[in-house]
C-alpha cells in the first residue's frame, strides 16, 4: 500500500568542486552538473525547483 511520493526528488552526488545532480523531467531522468559554489546552488534550484526533496549521499568525512 504505497501512496505516490507528493514531491519530485533530487539526487546530488556532492564532490569539492562539484554537484552532480539527478532529476526527473518527465517521462525521462534528467543530470546536471554545476559548481559547487553558491551560484551553482541557484542554478539547481533555478532548474529543478523549490518544491522538491534534495537527496545526498553521506559519505565522506
């Protein structure tokens, strides 16, 4: 009994330099890649929205 998730995710894969970034443009996935800086912060959001759930990967230390 799965209810349909209410936001679209995103996936960042977060490096030094770089967001490298999974998101679904129906029907199909869609990746970005910009700087991991500010401006490339608007830049995703500008692309894939407000209203989604960012999902990153916790590796690292």
């Amino acid at each position: 009994m799965d209810a349909p998730f209410p936001r679209s995710v995103v996936g960042i894969d977060v490096s030094k330099a770089f967001l490298a970034v999974c998101y679904q443009a129906s029907p199909q996935l869609k990746h970005l890649k910009v700087p991991n800086t500010k401006a490339g912060f608007q830049q995703l959001v500008k692309v894939c929205g407000t209203q989604c759930l960012f999902v990153m990967e916790a590796t690292g230390t």
